[in-house]
C-alpha cells in the first residue's frame, strides 16, 4: 500500500491529495535537475587534457618540419597539408601501408572475437557453474595479471621459433587469444547479471549446457562484451611491443609502420605524426559510430542487473 493511500485512510483525502502533490513536485524536481557549474568545468578540463594529444598531432602533422625545428607549437590550426603527409605515408615505397592495415585489421578483429567468446564461457563458468578447484583456480587465473609481460617474452619467443612462427601473424594471434582481465571481467558480470532462475528453467526445459551457455549466458552478458571486444580490438590495434619483435619489416603491423617511417639520421615529425593520425583514425571512426550504443548497453545491463 502506498504512503499516499495510508495518508487518505488516517488524515483525510485533504491530505491525501497534499502529500501527492508534494511526491509530484519532488519526482519532477529531481527528473529535471542538472549538474551544477563545477562538474561541466571538471568534464571540460578532463575533455581538453583528453583532446590536447590529437589535436597536438594534427598540429605537427600539417606543418614543416624546419618550423617544428625551430618552434614546437609551428601553428594553431591544422590545414590542408595534412593530407599530404597522409598521401605521403599510403603511397611510401619504404613501407606496405595497405597490407600493415589489413595485418592489423586481421589480428585485432580475430583476436577480439576469440577473447570475447573464450572469456565469456570462462567466465559463465567461473560464475554460474560448480566444480571443484572453481576458487584456487580463478585466483590463479587473476594471479597472472601480476606478472610482467617482458618476463615470458624469452621463453614465448623461443616456441615460436620452434613452431616456425616468426614473421607470420599466427606468432601475434594466438598467444593473445584469451585474456586474464577479460575473464575476470566477464566473472564479475555475469555474477551480478545473470540470475540463476534463467539457468534452471533453461534446464528444466531440456537445453544442454552449450544451448544454455548460448541462448542465456552470451545475451546477458552482450553489454560487458561488447566493450571487452572494443577494448581488445584497440589494444591490438595499437600494439607495438610484442610484433616488433616476433613480426618482420615484410609482414608489418600499422605500429611497426609508423616506427619505419623515422630514419636513421633524421627524423620528419610531420610525417610521423601525420602516419600517427592516419592510424588512430579508424579508432576514431568506431568510437564516433559505436560509442553511444556501447555506453548505452552497458546502462542497460547495469540496471538490468
């Protein structure tokens, strides 16, 4: 029963009618009130702290560099000679441009579908099943997100010159194809999202664990996902580390591109920086396109949850 007709019971419909008028004015007062002045100069500062490095970027992309040289801000606004610098790098005979993109295309997008379903499924499990060694086992699996990725880079490289890996994207993929953080993440989410009523009525209903895992589990869990899979795809987008190392000049990745265009003796900035843009671009262009939708899922999952 709610306060409004316990109020009409004991006092009157007078007051009745008050106090729904008053539960009125506060909904509406709190569905319209907005952040105070301190909290947009707080986002703006965040925004332009944020801003700074790319616009910095377009910045010396689009200017000389006997100006960079000689000032480190050449100019305030970018211009048409950015798009040059662009030309410049696709059309290198230094480089592979477009088959460094497809090489980075390739391994960020399979490498970010199979953490995105092998750690669901760990996670599912970790969460949702039963078994023995469930705790040790996860406590292991988080464990490794301790240890320094520069300590395996000896032994990693040593099986994939025994697997005659070196120089081919299988070197990069496969060693990337499940995450600790992603399982732990998806453990987390599925813990507090997925009830166990769904599980058991799946099973009451005949389906096996893969068709319970597949029609319950990975649309629950399709927020979290979601941003797994772009956070993944924007690390190996931008990975430089570990396929410099196992990776050749004739198999590059977008990184590894940039890193050719500096010379030995002398370095162009405004080139650089120009391939810089040129591969953050298509970050930028999922993020502008997808951004909304992925916040948004994530909302809907955290209140569905």
């Amino acid at each position: 029963m709610s306060s409004v007709a316990v109020t009409a019971q004991t006092a009157g419909e007078g007051a009745a009618r008050a106090a729904a008028r008053r539960r009125d004015r506060k909904a509406a007062g709190s569905a319209t009130r907005r952040a105070g002045w301190i909290v947009y100069a707080a986002l703006g500062v965040v925004l332009l702290i944020s801003v700074f490095p790319l616009y910095y970027t377009l910045l010396l992309g689009s200017s000389d560099p006997v100006e960079i040289s000689r000032n480190p801000v050449p100019q305030w606004l970018p211009d048409m000679s950015l798009f040059t610098q662009f030309q410049t790098v696709i059309e290198s005979t230094q480089i592979n441009f477009w088959k460094a993109l497809a090489n980075s295309l390739i391994i960020s997008v399979v490498v970010s579908a199979a953490v995105v379903l092998f750690s669901t499924l760990a996670g599912y499990s970790f969460a949702k099943l039963r078994f023995r060694g469930r705790g040790p086992l996860l406590v292991f699996v988080i464990a490794t997100m301790a240890v320094p990725t520069q300590l395996g880079v000896i032994p990693m490289y040593i099986l994939m010159s025994d697997l005659d890996w070196i120089g081919k994207l299988q070197a990069v993929i496969v060693p990337a194809l499940v995450t600790a953080f992603g399982v732990f993440w998806m453990t987390q989410y599925l813990s507090e999202s997925l009830p166990y009523e769904l599980i058991e009525a799946a099973r009451v209903d005949g389906a096996s664990m893969i068709r319970t895992f597949w029609s319950i589990a990975l649309p629950a869990a399709r927020p979290a996902a979601a941003m797994l899979g772009l956070f993944t795809f924007v690390q190996q987008w931008t990975n430089f580390f570990w396929p410099s190392i196992v990776l050749n000049s004739s198999n590059p990745t977008l990184p590894l591109v940039v890193k050719s265009l500096q010379s030995n003796y002398f370095v162009d900035y405004s080139l650089v920086m120009g391939g810089v843009f040129l591969v953050t671009l298509p970050l930028l262009v999922i993020f502008a396109f997808v951004g909304k939708q992925l916040v948004a899922g994530i909302m809907q999952g955290a209140v569905k949850g």
